[in-house]
C-alpha cells in the first residue's frame, strides 16, 4: 500500500484583531540576517482520544481559531518578510494553513518513523522558495483511524528554537482554552533589532551546507543506559571522581562527530582540511543583565570547536574538552563584541569563503533535549509523538528527548553515501537501540 497524503484546503489564517499601526514594521536583527534561509519544521502526532467526540472539522477549526488568536499575540509571524528591506511588514496577511487527509493509520508511522516521510505532514519544505517572504506555515493533517498530526514550520530569519516553542505552547494553549481572552496576554518582547542592530552583509554567504538533493535522514535512539556508558567513557579520568562527567549532549555529540569522522572522512593523510564541531547557543542568559526567557527573534549564535580526531592521553575527554571550551567562550563578553564591533562579521564571511572552497568539513549540532516539546495539548491530550523531518542540510545533528525523558534520539542528515558509511559503523551499531517503534519512548 502506497503511503499518500492528499492536500484537501489552503487558505491564510488571519491574526483575530489587527496590528496596530505602530507595529506594521518589524525590524529585522544582525542574528536574523545571519540566520540560514530554512524553515523548522516539527509534526506533532495524536491518535484519536476516546473520550474526544469532535468531528475532524471541528477539531480542524478550533486548531485555526487558536492559531488566528495566537498571530494576534506573535503579529510579525502574520505578515511578510521583507529581507532586502531588513524588516516584516505586519500586513496581517495570515499564517499559510493547509488541511490533508492520510490514507493510513497513524500507527504505520509510529511503528517505525522515518525522518524522509515526515516531510509530507509539513505545509512548506524547510528548503522553500517562500522562505524569502513567508514567516511560517501550519498543517493539519487526518489518518483513516482517526488519528491526526499538526505541524508548524518557522522561517529561521524571524526566530530560533526557543522562539518556535513559545509560539507553539502559546498556540495549542489557546486552543485548549487557556487564557482565551488575548487582551489579556502581554506580548512577547519583539526589539531584538535593538540589541543587534542590522549590519551590511555584501560577501557573506549563507547557503553553505544546503542540499536539496542526495541527503538522507535516519533517526537512531540512544537509550540512558547507553548514554550513561558513553559519559563514562568520555569523562575526565584524570579528576576524582569524575568530576569532569561530560553532560549527556557533550557526550553524545563527541561521540557522534567522532564516528562520523572516522566513518565518512578519507583517510588521505594530505588532507588538509580543518574538520569543525558546531553547537547552538541560547544567548538569552549570557546577556547582561539576562535576557527574559520570552524574548523573541534569534537570540542564539553558534560554538565553534575543532577538536583532535585521536584521543591522547587523557582519552577521549580531549574532544569534550574542547566541545565544552567552545561553549563557554559564548559569554558576555562575547555578547558586548557581537553586539558592538564587527569583527564576528568580518570572521563569518572569511569562513563561508572557507566552507565553499571546501577548506572546512563542518558537523553541525542542535540539541532540543530538556525543550518542551511534548506539552503541546490542543484540548485532546498531549502528543504521542513529536518528530523533526529531512532538514537538506547536511552533517546536521538534532538531538531530542525520547518521550521519557530519559533517552536520546539523533535525528542525522547526510549526504546518502555517507549515511550508508555511518549506520554501518560497528560502534554506533553497539550504542543504538535496535528498536524503532515509539512504544519505547512511551
């Protein structure tokens, strides 16, 4: 049987109240202007709830009637971006929606997820034309057994992954009927531009690492046990104690990286490029004094790290080390430089000429662990899965909670060569968990 999802309605969902006219022009920030051209996408499963007696099109209005109260709040997700004018203009044109049905049961999904098949719950692909002007997109999407997904994809330019859940724990908060009144919700704080004010990118590229073609994605669980034996394995066996035990995404991470090197990389001893490890940041408590966690925008910026491919005498610690180092020179330090001088500016354009002369082999990593992502309850209970999809960009690493809390899956997109390379790795076979259906996360 043919898997298919068919398209049944489009339309734009207007915010509930309009924008003042004080706030139809929402100005884009320097970390907006650096952001990748990308959308995020996340697709949220619910199996049908015996005790929920709504039709689909009632369950479909209320998601849109919420969303609709939602934009009032988030008004420059309404409205279109703008790039080359540095801005969104809040023209409360609406949220592109689209309703589908499925012609399976939501089971076939949960049983085995598959990263390449989440893409056909997404109402825009995260590598789309309409990233140049379209902030986000929704989609509702209904299976034969009753079952149904909500997806959202946020344009990166207007906000990072913190500014996805707000909006999203915002919207099904709403739609299960909590502060129903909007007027009586404060806006989040929008004047990131205040902080990081636009600057001029001419010889900048942006697109560095994007693929539309050849890159495949496979979801791979790490169970606690596993994880609790790879932080061993990468403590500081120097210290007393281990008091130097990696976290469990430090952990996680090197050993991912160190995999993918050994298993992808050429062996080629006159290989002279500089292989990187990058971690997002969360700049919002590093700035002083610290930033609200509601604060809107791209409030985030990555840590760059190159650490040794061998480990030496200190074991495998070394890679943590330098992982851990990376992170912690995003301090407020280095948020007074970002914010003031040029010089982060002058360092991405001399490394996005690096990435496109193919100097630099970059593995990119993005932990959504401890992110609410499991407390969107739109009034039928709270997801029974949460997934990511093919992200076209690639050496990309997504890590988020199993729904226990206590696992880890690493959602990894590579070219397919590659891929073929890493899930064959001896090692990585021994840490992941055999099992693929979301039973175990439950």
């Amino acid at each position: 049987m043919k898997l298919e999802v068919e398209v049944i309605s489009e339309e734009r969902v207007k915010p509930s109240s309009p924008t003042p006219d004080h706030l139809h022009h929402y100005k884009l920030s320097f970390l907006d202007q650096i952001a990748p051209p990308v959308y995020m996408p996340m697709v949220l499963f619910f199996p049908k709830e015996p005790d929920c007696d709504l039709t689909r099109e009632e369950r479909c209005n209320r998601v849109k009637q919420s969303l609709s109260k939602a934009l009032t709040l988030y008004y420059p997700l309404a409205g279109q971006l703008k790039e080359n004018e540095l801005c969104v203009d809040c023209n409360d044109e609406g949220a592109y929606f689209v309703q589908a049905e499925a012609n399976f049961k939501l089971s076939l999904i949960l049983d085995d997820p598959n990263p390449n098949d989440m893409n056909d719950f997404l109402a825009v692909q995260p590598v789309d034309d309409r990233v140049n002007e379209l902030p986000i997109g929704a989609k509702v999407t209904f299976f034969d057994c009753g079952g149904m997904t909500i997806s959202l994809c946020l344009n990166h330019k207007v906000g990072d992954a913190l500014s996805f859940f707000m909006f999203l724990n915002t919207w099904s908060a709403l739609s299960r009927g909590q502060n129903d009144d909007v007027s009586l919700l404060a806006l989040p704080p929008f004047e990131s531009a205040e902080l990081f004010p636009p600057k001029e990118l001419s010889g900048l590229a942006l697109s560095g690492g994007i693929i539309k073609n050849n890159i495949v994605a496979k979801r791979f669980v790490f169970e606690a046990s596993k994880i609790a034996e790879l932080r061993d394995k990468y403590a500081d066996k120097t210290s007393i104690e281990f008091q130097r035990r990696p976290t469990r995404v430090e952990a996680l991470s090197s050993f991912i990286w160190r995999r993918l090197m050994i298993s992808t990389q050429p062996k080629d001893e006159a290989d002279d490029r500089i292989s990187t490890v990058l971690h997002a940041v969360n700049l919002r408590t590093r700035v002083e004094p610290p930033l609200p966690d509601n604060y809107f925008g791209n409030i985030s910026r990555i840590a760059i790290s190159v650490p040794p491919l061998e480990p030496n005498k200190d074991g495998n610690y070394t890679i943590v080390s330098h992982v851990r180092n990376s992170i912690k020179q995003i301090d407020g330090e280095f948020v007074k430089k970002l914010r003031k001088e040029d010089g982060h500016l002058s360092f991405l354009k001399q490394r996005s000429t690096q990435v496109m002369k193919g100097e630099i082999v970059s593995f990119s990593f993005t932990s959504l662990c401890r992110f609410p992502i499991y407390e969107a309850d739109f009034g039928w209970g709270k997801p029974a899965y949460v997934a990511s999809a093919r992200l076209a960009y690639k050496n990309l690493v997504c890590f988020f909670d199993t729904k226990s809390g206590d696992g880890i899956e690493a959602w990894i997109n590579l070219l397919s060569e590659d891929m073929a390379k890493f899930e064959a790795d001896p090692e990585i076979r021994a840490y992941v968990s055999p099992k693929k259906s979301t039973l175990l996360n439950a």
